[in-house]
C-alpha cells in the first residue's frame, strides 16, 4: 500500500525531492492553500515543509490520516501547539539540518560588524579609498563569545568561535555536564553574566513566551559599550526599538541580525539608517547543503513513523 506525502516547499527543492523520495511513497508538492493541497490532504498520512503556520485545527480536520507532520524548519514559533496536543500528531522539526549554515552564518556577521565589512565595501565601491585610514575595527582572537541557547547551532557556534580563538561561555535553561563542558571548551554563566563579561552575545533560542524580548532595554544596558550582538535566531527576541536605542546611543557598538520583529521589516524600519548594523533577509539557514539536508532528514523520519517506529525531533512541547 502506497503511503502518501504532502510537501510544501520553495521550487528549487522539488526535484531534489521527487530524486530523494523513498520507494513505497507517493508525492505530492502543492502550494499551502491550493485546490491541490486541498484535496491531497484527505489522504495525506504525512505533512512535509515550511508547515509550521499551518498547525491549526482546520489543518487536522482536512488531514484526517495525518501520523507526522515533519518540518523543515527549525523553528515552530508560528504552530498551535494546544491544536497540535489536541490531535496527537507529532510535529517534528528539521533535526539540525541548518545547525552548519546558521552556525557559519553567525560567524559571517560577527566578522562582518567587527570589521565593519559594509563600511569599508561601500567606502571602495564609491572610489573613496581609504587604505589604512579606517575606524576602530577588532579581531574576533581573545574576543570573549557568550551564546544564548546552545543547542544544536550553539554548540557548532561555540566550535566555530573556539577555532578562531574565542573563549567561549553559554547559558541554557538546560546545562551540560562539567565533562561535556570540557569537551566542547564552555563553561555556564547566568544570563546576566553573559552579557557583561561578553564582547560577542550570539542568539540561538526558540521563540517561545520565555524567550520573546529576552534581550531588552535593561538587558542592552548590561552589555560593554563595546560589544556587539547577533541574532540569526528569531527577531521577537530581541525589542527592536529598544537595540536601535542601544546601537544610536553608543549603548553596544553594532549589532549582526538575519530576523527582525516584522518580516519582512517596513521600508521605514529604523535600523536600516544605522552604519553599525549588519542585516541579512532572514538567509541564514537555506543553503544548498542545508536544503540536502533538510529532505533527507524529513524522509527519514517520514520512513521511521512508517515503519511504526517513533520519530526523531519531536518539538519538546510535544515529546
């Protein structure tokens, strides 16, 4: 009996899925809210893609033979989890599969602000050379890395911040052991401490009600004059209007974000007049690799739950 998938996913994917597709499935790849979508779902047993604002009632009520719906996000901020609890459907998200390209990503924007990478492409672009002439600018070596939530992507963080000589320290809700503390080279610090010992606090936390605006006015105020911030995780957690007071004021010296509160932020959006912000369209985690990574990952656990086994990365409001 042929079990049938429903994937919604971004064009450049669909024939790296129908090539990874496993033997015994049938799929189907339609656009949310489609007639096709529509009527694939009454059959569905398995819901695979950026799904995660489709994880309402409605969604169960159409898809009564849903077992797995597999994200290929890693965030699932946008889900109705008391509708997801209700159904009893796992929902399972990426499994890492971005941890590489938003690890890299957030070492892009560290060096890009503290090199003031935008600064000095602008500078030459216009035929103003400046050589030697430039403004404060610092190495990453001996710079002190604080990561905010260290799973998968801050551990692969913290790993790309030690080879480039960072000392490295973290906080999490959940700690590791001393021993795997000293395998990964961190050590645990409050959160507080974090950001006033840290000249590089790097985000890496779900957005959830603990997390949204975790970093605001008073937290800013904690941190060195000096120190620079990054958030490739997701925009409400940061307060916008309270860092674009802290970066206009000289409060921390820049600031590296692929999200922001509003997606995509208004034309008008205050950071965009800053020179020490780095902004990037919420790419830190698509790359190719990823995108490789992202179905082989969803197929796998697609097959597990076929062959009545538990599936991988169930989000821990439901596991």
């Amino acid at each position: 009996m042929v079990s049938r998938i429903v994937l919604v996913a971004p064009a450049d994917s669909h024939d790296m899925a129908r090539e990874m597709l496993p033997a015994g499935f049938e799929l189907t790849i339609a656009a949310a809210g489609s007639a096709g979508y529509t009527a694939a779902l009454a059959q569905a047993e398995y819901l695979v893609g950026f799904v995660d604002m489709l994880v309402k009632e409605a969604l169960y009520q159409a898809a009564p033979r849903l077992k797995l719906i597999q994200l290929l996000s890693a965030g699932y901020d946008r889900a109705d989890i008391a509708a997801a609890r209700k159904a009893g459907v796992p929902v399972s998200n990426n499994g890492g599969a971005n941890a590489v390209a938003v690890s890299e990503h957030a070492l892009l924007l560290m060096l890009a602000v503290s090199r003031r990478l935008i600064w000095q492409h602008a500078s030459v672009s216009a035929g103003r050379w400046r050589g030697n002439n430039t403004p404060r600018v610092h190495e990453l070596r001996s710079r002190t890395l604080g990561i905010v939530g260290l799973g998968t992507i801050g551990k692969k963080t913290a790993r790309l911040g030690a080879a480039f000589g960072m000392p490295v320290q973290y906080y999490d809700i959940a700690r590791l052991s001393e021993d795997e503390e000293d395998t990964l080279g961190v050590r645990f610090r409050l959160l507080s401490e974090i950001l006033r010992t840290s000249d590089v606090v790097s985000l890496h936390v779900p957005l959830n009600g603990s997390t949204r605006h975790m970093i605001g006015a008073a937290e800013l105020k904690l941190m060195k004059p000096d120190a620079i911030l990054i958030n490739t995780s997701r925009g409400p957690v940061v307060d916008e209007a309270a860092l674009h007071q802290a970066l206009s004021s000289g409060g921390i010296a820049g600031a590296g974000l692929d999200v922001f509160d509003e997606e995509p932020p208004p034309p008008n959006n205050p950071l965009f007049a800053l020179d020490n912000v780095v902004l990037t369209a919420h790419l830190a985690g698509p790359t190719w690799e990823s995108n490789t990574a992202r179905l082989r990952n969803a197929f796998d656990n697609v097959q597990r739950v076929a062959r009545g086994e538990k599936p991988l990365w169930v989000i821990p409001e439901l596991g």
